[in-house]
C-alpha cells in the first residue's frame, strides 16, 4: 500500500525554541524596584533608563496595587488597566524637539545579523490626549543611550503599527507591531523619543482644546500620549512544509 504523507517541519532561526521567546527583558513591567507611587517613576521599573528633558511630564511607571500602586486615573490623562498583569508605562510622544521622551529596555540576548524578528507592543491613547498617531517610534543599538544626559536619533528608525492608518484607541489596548531585520549585535531597544515628521502622517486630531495658560495646556497641544504594555521581541519562524513520499506495505511479510 502507497501512503502518501506530509511532514510539516518548523525551523527556528536560531539554536531553540526558547530563543524565539521574547528577548525584551521585563518588557511586561511587571518587575520592579520600588512600587510607583507618584507621576515621572518610570526609573523604579528594574533595568529601565527613562529619559525626558524639556516636557512638563515624564515618562510615568503605573502598577495596579489598590491603595498602593499608582494609576492612570490618579491623572489627568484618564483611565486605564493594564493589558495583562499589573505593570505598564505611559509614554508622550512629541511635536516639538524640545520635548523628549524615550526608554531603554535591555534584551535577554544581542540579535543575530541578519536575522528577522517581529518587535510587538500593546497600546492605547490616553483618554484626554490630543492627537492620535499612525505609528510607535522606536529603535534599536548595539551600545546603551540614556543616562548619558542627552537624547538620542532613532535611527534607524522603527516603525510599529497597527492595522489602522491611525492609533486612536482609547477604551481598549491595540497591537502594533513590525517586521526588522538585524544588523547583528543589537543589545538595546529604545521607544518614544522625537516624531520625524519626515516620516509621520498627519496627526489625528482627537479632541478641540480650548486656550488655557498653562503647563498642561503647552505640554498637551504638543504631545500624544499612550499607555504601552508588554514589548516583546521575538525571532521570526521560518515554517517549511516538505512534502514527501514513501511506499511502504501494510500486509505481513
């Protein structure tokens, strides 16, 4: 008797399946120093550099603990849970240059040259935030950034989004993701920071703000703020289907 059978092979690219397994460490921020307990502690999360200059708020850690942990509803910018667990951070992304915000992730391991990965995170748009973007700028390097006292160029430039032209979700968290290909040697990944308007669409006008002297009102015309949870970076799978056949007899010899 002929049988005819498939063997369906996935290959990895690299040496495990563990290694296709996501390489941002603490990328779910569940892991922590201290509880956050107030606006801008985002350098309570454990191996994380934030870095902001010149905005009125800083990148903020939030952790869902009652009556301990700090919210986004003890803000002004809305409500928000997270999207698993307990941890996420809240990121204002830019107009201007003289605002900055960005934060460092180191990875579990340094990216293999050549090699694709998918880079994936979950967002959502603050209730009160003015505009909405159409893409996550981040970046990746071989050497650490922040902490050095100055900003850093996302280059090259990453481009995470979703399957809408823009990011505009406010009740629930959103995926955005990209394909990228290493150069080899990446060790850090870094978000947030400076929108190349170069490389922007026009921005999604949520909400009409009313004129109003104030910090907020400055830092809030010129910024889109997201909630972000659970980064992941993860090798792409190679699956290769290899159709072979054999012939091999059912009946005793």
């Amino acid at each position: 008797m002929k049988v005819i059978y498939t063997i369906i092979l996935f290959l990895f690219w690299g040496d495990s399946f563990a290694q296709s397994s996501n390489l941002i460490y603490n990328g779910d921020f569940e892991i922590y120093n201290k509880v956050p307990t107030d606006w801008g502690e985002a350098y309570k999360l454990n191996e994380a550099k934030p870095y902001t200059t010149g905005a009125f708020t800083p990148i903020s850690y939030f952790y869902n603990i009652e009556g301990i942990g700090f919210m986004p509803y003890k803000t002004k910018f809305g409500n928000q849970d997270a999207y698993k667990g307990n941890g996420f951070i809240g990121v204002g992304f830019c107009l201007k240059r003289k605002f900055v915000h960005q934060i460092e992730l180191p990875l579990l391991k340094t990216l293999d040259k050549d090699s694709t990965y998918i880079i994936s995170a979950w967002v959502s748009l603050a209730d009160k935030a003015h505009y909405a973007l159409d893409f996550i700028s981040a970046t990746l390097d071989t050497v650490p950034h922040l902490g050095k006292n100055k900003n850093i160029n996302l280059s090259p430039l990453i481009e995470l989004r979703s399957d809408s032209s823009y990011i505009k979700e406010t009740t629930n968290w959103i995926k955005v993701s990209c394909e990228y290909k290493a150069k080899g040697g990446e060790k850090y990944f870094i978000l947030g920071g400076i929108m190349p308007s170069t490389n922007n669409k026009v921005f999604y006008k949520k909400q009409k703000m009313p004129f109003k002297f104030s910090l907020n009102y400055i830092f809030a015309r010129n910024t889109s703020y997201y909630f972000i949870d659970d980064i992941s970076i993860k090798k792409k799978n190679l699956i290769t289907t290899i159709n072979s056949t054999d012939e091999f007899s059912t009946e005793p010899k």
